[in-house]
C-alpha cells in the first residue's frame, strides 16, 4: 500500500511540474511573471477546474492520502525560498533615501492595515471559522493586505531596467523596509493566534525577540566564518553547503518551537547571512534550481488543491470577494502615492511607487497558507486573498507601464553613461557571439564612417551602438536581482569596452557608444531599443554557416520579423579587407537598400571598388532608374569605382556564385523575386548562404523614406552632377 502511494505522488509530481511550466511560461507571453502562471496551473488542478469538470480523474489523480506528501514537500519548499528571500535581503537596500523609504513604507503599511482591521468587522462573522478570536483574524487579515512581494517586485525592476532609476532604488528600499516590517506583523499575528490573546502571546514575543538578537550577534560572527572560508577555497564545498542546509531546517524549527512559523526561522538566517559576493551567488545558484523547478510548483499545486473557486457560489460573496480586492489594492496604494507626495516625490514616480508596492505575488500565497493551516481564514476568506493576490500581482506590469512607459525610463537614469551623442545616422549593432561580434562592429564603423582620417567631414556626425543584452530567464533566479544584475551589467560593460579598445582605425573609437540592458526576451528589448534610439539600420550577425532551410530561425528571424527599421544580416567569413563589394541587382526595395548601404561604404572608404551586376536570362530587363539617379550624385572621382556589367545566364543563382568568388563582401536584397518574403529566405539567399564565397550581408528595407546616403552626399556629391559614366 505504501509503495504504491510513493507511486502515486512520483506520477502528482510529474503532472506537477510539466503543467507548471507550460501555463508559466503561457503567461511570459502575456508579459506577467511566471509565478501567475504557475499559481494558476496549481489552482488548475485544484476543485476550482479539474475536480469541478472531472471529479473522477481529480480523485485519481489527487486522493486524499497523498496530499499529506505533497503537504511535507511543499513546507520544504517554502523553507528554503525563504531562506533564499532572506539571502537576497541585502543590507545596502537600506541604505539608499532611508529616511524617506521608512515614512513611504510604514504609510503604504499603516493604511491598508487600518482598513483590513475594518474590513474585519464585516467579514468576521460571514466567513471567519469558529475558533478564531477577531483579534487574530483581524491581524492576519490586516497583515495579508498589507504585505508587499519583494522578490516579485525586484524582479519587475530589473526585467523593465529600472535599478539603476531614481524611482528603482527607492521602491528597493520601500520593498526591503516593508518586508521585515510586514514579516514581523505576520509573526505578532501568529503568536496571538497560537496564544489566544495579546498577553498570552508577550512569553512567545520575548522568546522571538531573544532569538533574533542571537541570531544577529553570535549567529552572524559564527556565519562570517563561512566568508573567511570561501575567501580561502574559492568555493562551496559539498561540506559547507550540507553544513548552511542543516543550519537552515534548524533554524526554522527553532522558529516553530517557540511558536512563530517554520519560515521565520529560514528568512531569519538567510537575512543574517554574510552578503560576500561570491558565496552569496553560489550558494543562490546551487539552491535556487532545485527549489525553484521542483519544489516550489508542488507548493502551487498544494495551494491550489486548497483553493475552491466554487465556494463564491452567491453574488454577494462576489461583492465581498471584490471588497476584498478593493480595499487591498486602493489601501497599499494610496498609502504609498500619498506618503511618496508628502515626501516630495514627483507624481508620475509617485504613482508608479503605488503600483509596484501592490504587487504581491508568492509571498502572499505564503501568508495564506500560514493563515489557513492556523485556522485563522476560512477556506471561503482563503479563496478571495488568493485571488486578489492574482489580481494585484498580474495587473502591476501594464499600470507600472501605462504611468511610467518604457520610454521615460532613460531619462531617469541615476548614473547615466555619458553625454548623449549627437549623430544623425545611427547603426544598431546587436553583439552577443564572441566568434562574429569584432566583425560587426567592425562592420558597422565602415559603414558609418569609413576609413576617412580624423577631421574629415565625411558622416562625423554618424553613431554606432553595439547592444549587448544580459538575458534573464526566470524572474525568481538569483541572477535577475538587482544587485546581481547590476553585477552582469558591469560586467558585460567592461567586456564590450575591451572589445572597442581592439577596433582599427583608432578614430572609429570615439564614435562608439556601447547600450548595455537586462532583457527577458533579446528580440523585443533589440526592436524596443531601436525605436527609442531612432536607429536608422539595425545590423545583425548570423554565427552559423548557412541558414536553415527556407527559415531564418530564432532571434534574427524574429527581429526580422518585428523591427520597425531596415536590418542587415551580415555572414562573416572574417576577410582581411572590405574593399571589393558585390551588389546582384533586381529592381526592389530590398535591393535598393543593399545598394545604398554599397554605396555608403563606397564614400567611406577610397580604397573600395564596387561591381553592381545585372544577371539578365528569359526576363525582362530590370528598372534602373534609382540606380542611375544615385549615381548622379555622386562625385566623379567615386563613380569611376564602380562597374555595371551585365551577365547572361541561365542559372541566376550559380551567376552570383561564380562573381563572389573575386570579391570580399556580397550584398544581396532580400527579395520577393529571388524568395525572402518576412520571415522566410527563399532558395536563393539560402543557396547564396551556403556557397557563397565572400562574406555576405543581407538586407531588408522596412521604411522607404529612409535613404543611407543622405548625409555622406549631403558633403561629397558635386554641386552640378552629371550622368553617370561607369564602367560596363
């Protein structure tokens, strides 16, 4: 019988875990953190979906003497997420506009607690269960409501780019403040649940308050010791880490045993923890996978097993359930826009701060489950806070968004870069493979400005942005804290930097400017960045050596197909020089891009020649009138470096081959006629990629009005241009 409810629970966690993540990462295209999406598959499974349509399959799936297994796993989990939270408290949070963080969060704290005491009033006697006395429901109900998710809310900071705003560094310490002083409530709020009474609980205080005084004294000189050892070894040992684990379960039965909650315990001596880099990052890493893939979601499934949606069976429990939200989302609100206006913060920040500090997310969850498990909420109570814990988390993002839109953000840098550029033709250059990011930039610099000797008036004004995005992939892992982030940012900076410091020419340099951002998903941040920068051509690198079939796949296929600007995709085959191009020309939009940005590098650079081919065969010969028109332009001196031929052939294609071998750089237009529609290459660059034998840059026009070679012939053309005279 045992064996085969082991069995059972392998067969729960399997379920567990692969819906998890399927409805999390559902949500992640909704732009919502994935706790949403893994909070709602636990409820999925729960008598809310799966035990209201199929009760047969829910039982078989879920029978009751398996819950007490997922029950102990799910408490596992929780101790160490919190052991985590407590890790990532980092004093320095503190630090940053303290005075002004502790008014801000004890309001945003004070007034959604003053009205949960109200809102008491009214639910105590329709949905409180029958041994709990109203002071300890209306604690907890005051702390549920009061509470805010600091790691939810970090995580919101760092995937929009805001750790490093004015508005990021004080919602970090409002956040840091208000979890050890919601914490602290939930505690008070236990003891006097345990104890029956305020006065019953002032043994359980002292005994808590003892506790965390030798926690924060010896426990901390005993724990700095692991930094000295890691400082030696350069490494967590399997010994230590066993040694920080048993410290963690027994800290938290310490917790338990003098009557507060296990979790208080984990947090306590995660928060006490030495914050040294190194052992602080390995010890998150090596402990968040586990948790966080396989604990945690069974915590979810727990929850949601105790959740019953069915229950708000009545209107008025609808109303009450609403109230609930009402008064939770309008308290933390305007607690925080009014302690933040006092404070002399400005509006617009002000109102972001409100809705970043609703955010609840998984911590709320926890609160719950600590209420529910105590007997302070009923299953009824227990089923609206878990929906307004929903509500509140997944509606932050678009109101953060609609009050503070992306856009803003640069301005509110604290410490910004540097100065911003005045250019007017501005390359976006995203950098993210070693083996391919030295010749974009590369690349990019001849394109802008050429090999013209410094003082030349040739493009001066011209801008190239390599953009090196650090890729976050889950919102709860160690890396997309702010303070880790900003480690990456660092970093990553320092490694473009060196990259730069290798560019020849040397005059290139100065007109670098490199973007460094965290991005949750590289292909939209790439297209946002584009837009906010006004890139005029957005130039991609391709690591692999031909395309996959028919299909420019991954993030340059995406970035193809939602970039709002022209894009080149450039196939290094890492020559030693640039100077003899290739444009195949069919009259199109695409083409005509390639040609221009041909012609580009052919003012930029003396030493260039370029061959404009026209394959002809069975077709009708092609428009050249744009052609002609864009080589009247441009001085004699340049004209004589580019020959027209034409060549006759059967086979387009091997034609184009066949020319690429005498020369550096191929430029082909992504075309209707020759196959790339948006997404798609078609048989012709495709078979171009793979045989051709320079290097080969493919181009996409999104905006015709655009034009490459305004500000270059703006200084080169001659004042009375003639018809062109090029070599056949």
């Amino acid at each position: 019988m045992k064996h085969d409810v082991v069995f059972q629970v392998l067969i729960e966690i399997v379920i567990v875990i692969g819906l998890s993540r399927l409805v999390g990462l559902g949500f992640r295209r909704l732009k919502q953190p994935l706790v949403i999406g893994e909070i709602v598959a636990g409820i999925m499974l729960g008598p809310s979906l799966l035990g209201l349509f199929s009760p047969a399959i829910a039982t078989a799936l879920f029978p009751p003497e398996t819950i007490p297994y997922l029950g102990v796993l799910s408490q596992i989990g929780l101790i160490f997420f919190m052991f985590l939270i407590g890790l990532e408290l980092d004093p320095k949070y503190l630090k940053s506009q303290l005075d002004v963080a502790i008014l801000i969060s004890h309001v945003s704290i004070l007034v959604p607690f003053s009205l949960g005491t109200l809102l008491a009033l009214v639910l105590y006697p329709l949905v409180s269960t029958a041994n709990v006395t109203f002071t300890a429901f209306a604690l907890f109900l005051g702390a549920a409501l009061s509470i805010t998710a600091f790691p939810v809310l970090a995580r919101i900071l760092t995937e929009n780019n805001l750790q490093a705003t004015r508005l990021g560094t004080l919602a970090l310490t409002c956040a840091a403040v208000d979890d050890v002083t919601a914490w602290c409530l939930l505690a008070l709020a236990v003891m006097v649940t345990r104890t029956n009474s305020m006065v019953g609980a002032i043994p359980t205080i002292l005994e808590a308050l003892l506790y965390i005084g030798l926690m924060v004294t010896v426990g901390r000189r005993f724990l700095q010791k692991l930094a000295t050892h890691y400082n030696r070894n350069k490494r967590l040992s399997q010994f230590m880490l066993a040694g920080i684990y048993m410290g963690v379960v027994v800290s938290a039965l310490i917790t338990e045993w003098i009557g507060i909650h296990l979790i208080f315990g984990a947090f306590l001596l995660g928060a006490v923890m030495p914050k040294h880099a190194g052992l602080t990052r390995e010890l998150a890493q090596k402990t968040e996978d586990f948790v966080l893939t396989f604990l945690l979601p069974i915590f979810f499934a727990y929850s949601g097993l105790r959740t019953q949606i069915g229950l708000l069976n009545r209107p008025e429990l609808w109303g009450l359930c609403a109230l609930v939200l009402a008064v939770a989302v309008i308290g933390k609100y305007v607690g925080t826009y009014v302690a933040a206006r006092v404070c002399r913060i400005e509006e617009r920040e002000a109102a972001a701060l409100g809705w970043l500090m609703n955010t609840r997310g998984l911590t709320e969850l926890i609160v719950l489950n600590i209420g529910l498990s105590l007997n302070v909420i009923s299953p009824l109570l227990f089923t609206m806070l878990v929906i307004m814990a929903l509500v509140t988390t997944f509606m932050t993002s678009p109101l953060l968004e609609m009050v503070y839109p992306k856009r803003l953000i640069q301005q509110d840098i604290v410490e910004p870069v540097g100065p911003e550029p005045q250019t007017d033709y501005r390359i976006l250059v995203p950098i993210a493979n070693p083996t391919t990011q030295m010749g974009l930039i590369r690349l990019a610099g001849l394109i802008a400005l050429g090999t013209h000797p410094p003082g030349s008036e040739v493009a001066v004004t011209a801008g190239i942005y390599p953009l090196s995005l650090v890729q976050l992939e889950e919102e709860y892992a160690f890396e997309s804290t702010p303070a880790e982030a900003a480690r990456l940012i660092a970093q990553r900076q320092s490694q473009v930097k060196g990259l730069i410091d290798k560019l020849e020419p040397e005059h290139l340099r100065s007109r670098i400017f490199p973007i460094v951002r965290v991005a949750t998903d590289v292909a939209q941040e790439t297209v946002r960045v584009a837009d906010l920068d006004q890139a005029d051509l957005i130039l991609m690198g391709w690591h692999r050596p031909a395309f996959s079939k028919n299909r420019l796949g991954g993030r340059v296929g995406q970035i193809l197909g939602l970039a709002r600007t022209d894009v080149a995709v450039f196939i290094d085959r890492q020559p030693n020089n640039l100077n003899q191009l290739l444009v195949p020309y069919v009259s199109n939009a695409h083409n005509d891009l390639g040609l221009e940005i041909a012609l580009r590098l052919l003012l930029n650079c003396p030493n260039s020649a370029l061959t404009i081919l026209r394959v002809t065969g069975e077709q009708q010969p092609d428009d050249l009138s744009y052609v002609r028109s864009l080589l009247a332009r441009l001085p004699q001196p340049v004209r004589e470096r580019i020959h027209l031929p034409q060549v006759a052939a059967t086979n387009p294609i091997q034609a184009v081959i066949e020319a690429s071998a005498t020369v550096d750089l191929t430029i082909a237009g992504a075309s209707r006629e020759w196959g790339l529609e948006r997404h798609s290459l078609g048989n012709y660059t495709d078979e171009l990629a793979v045989r051709c034998h320079s290097s080969l840059l493919i181009t996409r026009r999104y905006n015709q009005q655009t034009s490459h070679l305004t500000a270059v012939l703006a200084t080169s053309s001659s004042p009375n241009p003639q018809q062109p005279e090029v070599n056949a």
